[in-house]
C-alpha cells in the first residue's frame, strides 16, 4: 500500500506567516478575493500550501512596499 502525504492545510495565521504580514490582512485579502479560494471547515478557513505557492508565482507583487518571501518549508512539519 502506498502512502500519500496528504497537502497540508493552513490556517490564517500560518498563511500571515507565509507571507510575512498580519492575520488581520490575510483576512482583508480573503474578503477581496486577492488569495486563492480557502476550503471552509466548519467556521474556519483552511488554504492548501499548494494553492498559495501557485498564487505567489502566478501573481506579481503589485503595489507592494517591501518584498514578501515565503518560507521554503512551510508545512513540512505537519502530517
């Protein structure tokens, strides 16, 4: 039997820190569509590493001040 690691799942504030900005901005980004779509578990929101990772080298950085850098490893830790 093979096993799959599953994609992980993060929350707002793994997301923030993937980004490098505040959970009360991911929360804007959300509300304005500027993230890929989040699942919704129960009353929370959950991105897929995958899709932000798609999203950062999709978009470009427009009207940015400061350069955001994701982390290499995010996720690497969960199961």
């Amino acid at each position: 039997m093979s096993c799959i690691a599953p994609t992980p799942l993060l929350t707002a504030k793994d997301v923030a820190g993937y980004f490098q900005v505040s959970v009360r901005t991911i929360r804007r980004w959300r509300r304005d569509g500027q993230l890929s779509a989040p699942l919704q578990i129960g009353g929370s929101f959950r991105w897929r590493a995958t899709d932000l990772q798609d999203c950062l080298r999709a978009s470009p950085l427009n009207g940015t001040t400061r350069q955001m850098v994701p982390r290499d490893n995010i996720g690497a830790d969960r199961c």
